[in-house]
C-alpha cells in the first residue's frame, strides 16, 4: 500500500503565475485541446522562448443572457520571457495572481482526477467557504505510471455565495 496521499487538501494558497500565454478554447475545440496544446507550443517558439512549468487548464461557467450554462476553457502557459504582441486567438498576461486559495494536491491515475475536484468542493462545504466557481489545474507531472497535479479553487471573502445558477 502506497503511503502518498492521493487527494491533500490546504486553505489560503495563492496561484502566481509570470509571463502567461493564454488560449481559450472554443466548445466545438474540446476535442483537439491535445493538438491546440501542441500549436502553442510551436507559436512560442516561433516567438523565440519557451515555457517554464507545466500546462495549465482554466475552466469556469458562466450564464449567458438566456440563462444557459457555458463552460469557458483557458490553457495557460508560462514563458521564460514576455512576448509582447501576440497574434489571434491568444492573449498575454504580465502576472496572474489568485490569493485565498483552497488547494489540491492530486496523486493518482490521470482519469480520477475528477475526485480532487469533488473532495475540494466537499471540504468547502463542511468547512463554510464560498467557492467562487473557478479552477486552475496545473499539471505538475503527466508520466505513464505517475500523474500529479495541483487544483485551485479561489474562494469568495466575506461569505458571499456562489449564485450563478
């Protein structure tokens, strides 16, 4: 029996992320996110840098004005230096940074991943902290008989409520 936790949880991590290259991705893109990951690896060094740290995945929803639902995607990657001017659809952004976090620390198979998304949402619920709706995944170690990634959730202060549905 392995004694690495597979889910550990922890209260007010900050996210900072540097020089961020950020693509979102469209519904009917979903399936190509692996090919996309790869074109902007390539537009990074067409731009001559590179990433530092692994992938990111940003998703949150949001209502439209008819009420329904819809999922936003972002990848997000570091770069060892700014670029500048960057071309559609990317953007840029100088620094990211999410303070009051609840955090994630993920050590399983790949394809559970799911369940650090639940425990988080549970904990926040037995502990009375107020999920702004929002996740950064960052995918820490992506081996064939290792994954590790860190989930962070930002929280709302002042308990105000997630309410968007």
């Amino acid at each position: 029996m392995s004694t690495v936790e597979k889910i550990v949880i922890r209260e007010n991590k900050v996210l900072k992320l540097n020089n961020v290259l950020v693509r979102e991705i469209s519904q009917n893109e979903l399936i190509d996110i692996d090919k996309i990951a790869y074109m902007m690896d390539s537009y990074i060094k067409s731009k001559g840098t590179s990433t530092l740290g692994p992938m990111i995945n940003y998703s949150t929803v949001e209502i439209d004005e008819s009420g329904q639902p819809n999922i936003i995607i972002k990848l997000m990657v570091q770069l060892k230096t700014f670029i500048n001017k960057v071309d559609l659809p990317y953007d840029t952004k100088s620094q990211i940074r999410i303070t009051n976090c609840l955090f994630a620390r993920f050590n399983e198979k790949e394809e559970n991943l799911q369940f650090a998304y639940q425990k988080l949402g549970v904990y926040a619920f037995e502990n009375n902290i107020k999920l702004k709706g929002d996740s950064y995944t960052v995918f820490v170690k992506q081996e064939e008989n290792e994954f590790v990634a860190d989930v962070f959730m930002e929280t709302l202060k002042g308990g105000e409520l997630f309410e968007s549905l």
